[in-house]
C-alpha cells in the first residue's frame, strides 16, 4: 500500500540559548532552545502507493495501476552517459532544538559536594549535584528547501510484461528505468520546488544517582515518524538505552546497553579523562569478528575552554582604592 524512500544530507549552524526558569529550595528546572539555519546539501524520494503486482515468471512482471512519484534535487546532474555528479547548492531552510531539565538536588548532596578536595582540571565548571535528572527534548524540528532535478515525476504506471532482464538496472540507469513506463500520466517536476523535512525526533531521558559517583541513566530516544504519509522526510531509528556510568571530577566511564527499533541489541563503552573524552555506540563490533556489523562509530571530545570560569582561586574583589572587599558570611 505504501512503498518509500528518502534521502537527505544537510550541513547546519546554531546557536543555543538556555536559561534557569524556576529554581527554589531542591528543585531546579532550565529550558534551551537551538535555532539553526540549514544548508541542504542533496535530497531525493521515491513513494509507490497502491501497487498491484503479478510475477509471470522470474524475470516478468505485471504492475497494475501504481501511483509513483519520484524526484532529487537539482544539484544532482547527469551527463550524456547519465553518470551523475554533485555540485555545491544554495538550499536554505531553517530548524530549531528545544528541551527542559528538571534536577532534584537534596540539600545534604550540597553539604557533601563541600567537602570533595579533588583538584578541577582546566576549564572544570563546578554545579550542585542532583538525586534525579529529568530531561525531555525534541530535536531536529525544521524543513529545507530544494528545486527538483532532471529526473523527476509523478504517474501513474500501469506495464504488462515488463522484461526484468533488459537494461533497466543496469549502468545505464536511471533512462532506461525512467523510459520504461510508456502509458504514464503526469508531467515533469523539473526546477518546481521541493520541500524535505528532518528527522524529528523526542528525546526522553532519566538520570539518577546510585550512590556517590554511580549513576544510571534510561534514554528513549523515538522517532516520529507521522505513519501513511508520504510527506518528503527522513527520519532517525527509534531506540532504547540502559547507561551505567561511574563519574568524577577527573574519570568517567560508561557503558550503555541499546536496543533498536530494527532488534539490534548494540553494547557501547567510553572513557573520559579530564577534558578527553572517547567511546563507542557498540563495542562488540570490535570484539566479536563473526558478529553481523549493522553500523560501527567511534567519536571523540575535546574540551577546550575559551573563556575560564570557576576553577582555581578564584580573583578578590578590589575597592576603588585597591585593598580587598571583606565579604562578611553574611
């Protein structure tokens, strides 16, 4: 009833802003927003709905009145073999990130914090610890523009015994495959525009402490995915996730247990070393050799901080004549 596929690249630039809205006695709650504005890099769709479909035999086939439309942008170009090539393209759009945290934070935690002596590395930014972290995201909320490229339509495809072993997907696609449909109603979309939307995405996470330095934290990460709607989208993997995790001010390290959408279950692990962070999503793709790959990362954080605050002594306030403010307790 409904055949699709989608396809988007896109590079983005945002600045976030986040501020406190309630805090008072052991709670606190922030809210942030990110505004990006997108630079879409290439995109293209196919949706088949209705099909009625009869093999003859393995290599003929019968399609009875398929409503097709297909289309890429317009900085995908063919030459005269209908070998394609990409250019760089001014295909604008704009998104936006926004979430809210909620932290428990018990007053005896603060007391305890007082008394750690570890030393801050450069650029460590102290904050109260919590009990629980509630967080709730919905990110990647935009859409980007585009103009439909050379090979782009939409009919109505009705073929009797159409030949499988010609050359419809071979290296001369995409003619042959875009000719081989004769008694199609529709037209051309070529330079028309075209919209494609990101992947939405709510992010629902829970943080809670163990006992000192021992978290746990359960992440829901669910694509929306707005079912029978041939909308010009892509969408993220909805997936589920365990993280136990062992912190401090100079270590960390994690190891979160993950389960998809599609049924894979991936067994990730990290490491953090002051500002030095490394890990992966699934170690088992190292580990186990015979073990079916279905993705593989590794990523890396660097902190680097511009602009130091709140680490080492911190500088006396001065009087307008140059001895030291005596700031009363108070």
């Amino acid at each position: 009833r409904h055949i699709g596929i989608t396809a988007l690249s896109w590079a983005e630039i945002g600045g976030t802003y986040a501020k406190t809205i309630w805090t008072g006695a052991e709670h606190f709650v922030a809210f942030g927003a990110r505004p990006k504005f997108l630079l879409g890099l290439a995109a293209a769709y196919v949706f088949v709905n209705d099909l009625g479909y009869a093999f003859r035999d393995d290599s003929t086939l019968n399609v009875v009145r398929a409503d097709v439309e297909f289309g890429h942008s317009d900085n995908f170009t063919f030459n005269s073999g209908y070998q394609p090539s990409w250019r760089m393209g001014f295909n604008p759009g704009i998104g936006v990130d926004i979430g809210f945290v909620y932290e428990h934070r018990p007053d005896e935690m603060q007391e305890e914090k007082k008394e750690d002596k570890e030393k801050p590395w450069p650029g460590y930014r102290d904050r109260p610890k919590y009990k629980y972290r509630i967080g709730v995201a919905l990110t990647d909320l935009g859409i980007i523009h585009f103009r439909h490229g050379e090979f782009s339509d939409h009919y109505t495809v009705d073929a009797n015994m159409w030949d499988l072993d010609d050359q419809t997907f071979d290296t001369t696609s995409p003619l042959p495959m875009f000719n081989t449909f004769e008694l199609r109603q529709g037209g051309s979309k070529t330079a028309t525009g075209l919209w494609m939307r990101l992947p939405l995405a709510l992010n629902i996470q829970y943080d809670y402490m163990i006992r000192k330095d021992v978290f746990v934290n359960a992440t829901c990460f669910s694509a929306i995915y707005f079912r029978n709607n041939d909308g010009r989208k892509v969408h993220e993997l909805t997936r589920l996730s365990i993280t136990p995790r062992w912190e401090r001010r100079w270590f960390a390290a994690w190891m979160p247990v993950s389960f998809s959408r599609l049924g894979i279950l991936a067994l990730g692990a990290g490491f953090r070393l002051g500002p030095f962070a490394i890990g992966t999503t699934d170690i088992l793709n190292f580990v186990l050799r015979k073990k079916t790959v279905y993705s593989a990362d590794i990523y890396f954080v660097l902190k680097v901080p511009l602009f130091p605050t709140g680490s080492g002594k911190a500088k006396k306030r001065k009087t307008k004549k140059g001895s030291d403010v005596d700031d009363c307790p108070d």
